[in-house]
C-alpha cells in the first residue's frame, strides 16, 4: 500500500486547511500596517520561496537577493489585494519565478559550484551513501531544463495541486502534468544509472 | 478519465509519470479512481511501487535551512509596530500635541493647584505694604514630559503692575503648543474680588 508520502507536502497540504488565517486576511491586515501579520505571512511563505529560487539559482546570495525583492513587491501589493483572487502562494512564486529568469538571462547559466564532489563511479561507495544519494538527485534536478524543474519543486517539494502549479507557471493543468511526466521520466532514467538499486532497476 | 472511478493500467502509469506516488499530491478528480485500480491490480501496485521508488529520492534531497538574517531583512520590509511608524510619519505639531494630551493634564492641573496656592497667598499679603505687593512674582511649575526626554515645560507666572501672564516656553523647533495662553488682567483690588482662575482650555 502507499507509503507516507512526501512528508513535505503533507504537512503544507494539512496546513492549508488547519482553520489557520487566511493570507487574503493577513494581507488585509497587512494593509493596515499590522507587523504582526507580515510576520505571519513571511513565516509562512519565506522559506518555499527561497528554496525555490536556491533551486532554480544555485546561489545561496542571489536567491535570498530574489526572495526579499518579492516579498518587497508583496508590501506593494498588499494594499490593493483582492481577496479572493489568485493565491497568495503562486503569486509569490510566480514573481519569485520571474525574478529567477531574469537573474539568468543577465548572467549565464552558472555553473553547478555549489554541489561538491560529484563522486565517480570509482569513490562512489566510500563516501557516506546518503550524502551519495543526495548529490545524485541534485545533479540530476539540475540537468532538468528551467520550467520541468520549476513544475517538480513546486509539486514535489512545495506541495502545489495541479492547478495551483499552473497558475504560477502560467500555463494549463494538462501541461503542468506533460511537465512533470517529462521531468519524472528524465530523472528515472538519469538516476537509473547511478542509483539502479534504488529505482528497482 | 477525469472524473470517473475507471482508469486503465495504461493511465494509471500516465497518471503516476506526473504525480507519483504521493497520494496527497494527486489531483483530486483522479485521485478515487487512481486509488480503486491500485487496490485491486497487481501490475498497478508494481507502478506505483516504482513510482514511489523515485518519490524516495526527491525526498533525499535536503531542504536549505532559511536564515535568520534573510527573515530579519524581509521582516523590516513590512509594517512596523504602530508606536515606530507613528513617529516616523506624523508631524512635529502631532506628536507633540500627543505629547501634551498623554502627559500635560497632569502638569496643567499641578501648575493651576500652585496658580490657586499663589493666589491665596497673595491675598494673604495683601496688607503687606505696596513695595512689596508691586515686586514681581515668579512662580514656576516645571513639568517633565517624559522619563525618556529631558524636555520640560516651564510654566512661569509673572505678576507685573497690572498684569499676570503665564506663557509657556518653547520646545523647540518652531513648535508652538497647543496652550491657550491666557493673559488676564488682575485688578488691583483682587484683594477683593479674589485670585481669577486661568482657564486651561487647551484642547
């Protein structure tokens, strides 16, 4: 029978719906110059955030940078927030999204520095196998092109549903799924060859 | 298969290519029929074991920690605590108008407690002789605005020949309280009609 699941996305699923304040009402609140709803609203969405744009940037410096422009934006918005509307989840991360583009089309695509030690197939097992395990799926994650990435952090990691991954992609439901069915794909056969153990291969 | 309880084999594997095995992560509208094949088809449950397989690995892949620099910038982003923003955006004339409403009504009724003591004790000295009556009097009332600021008001009340005016310094920066100043004749025959209270109407 099915496992846990994603500890990750269960609990951010299981607290959209706990009966905590909205972020529609926290904006409002925020609107009114209320700090302790911005902290509320930061707690809540800074770290997605930020992890997003570490994902996408590989730059611990850069994606913070990201993180606080959007939510900079967010004080901006705040007073003329329609309730009701788009989700403050992927309005976030669809600015956040931008902002990581942007980043990337003003400095070429950097390189993969933040990832040490790439094991070869020789030291492979004499290094801890978890942190193996770790640095092989990261490798992998970043050969994904911009957008499978995007659609498998957000789904995978950040607990989006469907729709709400389209909503901050931009695009339909049905292509969210051909993204992730791509991704998925790319990432079993990437990883089949280092970790064939592990994928039952 | 939106929708429906039936899904093939071929679409379940369709299905888990995109979801995977998360069953919180499956959409909803598929997800009873997902559910109902997984239950009762051995090939589906060799998918979804694969799938979950590849599930695993995401979740291997550590999550960076948020630092606590990063909150604190944000942070000062948002609104601040009303009493900061309050004097960062209100006027001089506001806040201290603020200043005098909190803490001056104690200090005014002070200075009209020693106004009324003056008066009674001018009019006990009343049959002192007229060099002494035509000296000036001073009386003063100091009244600190705040623990946190050294700032006082000097009330000072000055009795000339035939006037009494109390007016109140400055504090500073143009600002001119909100103190209806009073500047009332006092009759020489006082004595008689007794000491006449200010009026303190000052809001």
């Amino acid at each position: 029978m099915p496992r846990d699941g994603n500890l990750f996305g269960q609990l951010r699923r299981r607290s959209e719906t706990d009966g905590r304040e909205s972020d529609d009402s926290l904006l409002s609140r925020v609107a009114r110059d209320e700090s302790a709803a911005w902290a509320v609203l930061v707690d809540r969405h800074l770290g997605p955030v930020t992890r997003y744009a570490n994902w996408i940037l590989r730059d611990n410096a850069a994606a913070e940078d990201v993180a606080q422009e959007t939510f900079f934006r967010l004080t901006k918005k705040a007073s003329e927030w329609e309730p009701g509307g788009a989700s403050l989840k992927t309005w976030l991360f669809r600015v956040a999204r931008n902002l990581c583009i942007d980043r990337k089309r003003a400095k070429t695509a950097l390189p993969i520095d933040t990832i040490e030690d790439t094991p070869d197939s020789d030291n492979a097992f004499e290094v801890d196998r978890r942190i193996d395990i770790e640095k092989a799926v990261q490798l992998s994650l970043e050969k994904l092109p911009e957008r499978q990435k995007t659609a498998i952090i957000l789904v995978h990691f950040e607990g989006f549903s469907g729709n709400e991954a389209a909503k901050a992609l931009d695009i339909s439901v049905e292509a969210v799924e051909s993204l992730l069915a791509r991704a998925r794909k790319a990432l079993r056969i990437d990883l089949s060859g280092a970790l064939p153990d592990l994928l039952g291969e | 298969m939106a929708g429906t309880n039936d899904m093939t084999v071929d679409e379940f594997r369709d299905f888990l290519n995109s979801w995977g095995a998360n069953q919180d992560l499956w959409p909803v509208e598929n997800a009873p029929a997902a559910a109902n094949l997984l239950v009762r088809s051995v090939e589906a449950q060799a998918l979804f074991k694969a799938a979950a397989a590849l599930d695993a690995l995401l979740e291997a892949v550590p999550q960076p920690e948020l630092s606590d620099s990063l909150r604190n910038r944000v942070m000062a982003l948002g609104p601040q605590d009303r009493k900061v923003s309050t004097i960062g955006t209100t006027s001089l004339t506001e806040r201290m108008t603020a200043f005098f409403g909190a803490l001056m009504r104690p200090a005014i009724a002070g200075a009209a407690v020693a106004g009324i003591a003056v008066g009674i004790g001018i009019s006990t000295l009343g049959g002192l002789s007229g060099l002494e009556r035509e000296a000036p009097q001073t009386v003063a009332v100091t009244a600190p605005i705040s623990t946190a600021s050294p700032t006082t008001v000097t009330a000072e009340a000055s009795e000339t020949e035939n006037s009494q005016t109390l007016f109140a310094d400055s504090l500073g920066g143009g600002y001119t309280p909100n103190l209806a100043v009073f500047s009332e004749t006092v009759s020489d025959d006082r004595q008689d009609s007794g000491f006449q209270q200010a009026n303190f109407a000052l809001y």
